[in-house]
C-alpha cells in the first residue's frame, strides 16, 4: 500500500526530504513504520530515535492530520493513502 510520510524540522535531515510516497505492507503500524526507519538511518541515537534505537515517546504523530499521541498509540494501523507527519518535541511559549 501507498503512505506518504512528512517529516518537519530538524527530523527532515533523518529522512532526507520533506516528503516520501512509501510503499508498506497491508496492516504496518505508525511504530513499525518508524522502527523501520531506523535501519536507514546512519546514527539511530540521534534525531527521532533514542540511544537504544527506538522511537522517542516525545515526539509529536499525527495520521492524515490528528495526532495519534504515540506513547499510548504505537499499533495504530496505517491505511492506504494515509498521510503520516512527524513533527520534533515543541517547546517555549
């Protein structure tokens, strides 16, 4: 199935674009989608990813535009032509 996955912020360097048509299996989750990533990844310490290699809780998910809120909801489903966007923790006021 066809996703596109956006990345903002200083997490665009982890992918190396903005944006990405993705072409995942039937039923991968948002945490197995991000997992994934990892093995891309050069350094997976850094950027969304902690020392051991997995995705931050703080990280800001949203799916087709609603945050799925990743530490309670990692096994959300992903469906065809959904729109995945990764945003860095936000803080200051």
């Amino acid at each position: 199935m066809k996703v596109v996955f956006r990345t903002f912020a200083d997490f665009r360097e982890v992918i190396g674009a903005r944006e990405q048509e993705l072409s995942l299996p039937e039923g991968e989750t948002v945490g197995g989608l991000l997992k994934g990533l990892r093995k891309g990844h050069p350094r997976p310490q850094e950027k969304p990813f902690d020392a051991s290699g997995d995705v931050k809780t703080s990280i800001i998910i949203l799916k087709n535009g609603r945050n799925i809120e990743f530490r309670q909801h990692p096994d959300t489903i992903i469906a065809t032509d959904d729109a995945i966007s990764v945003f860095p923790p936000v803080a200051g006021g």
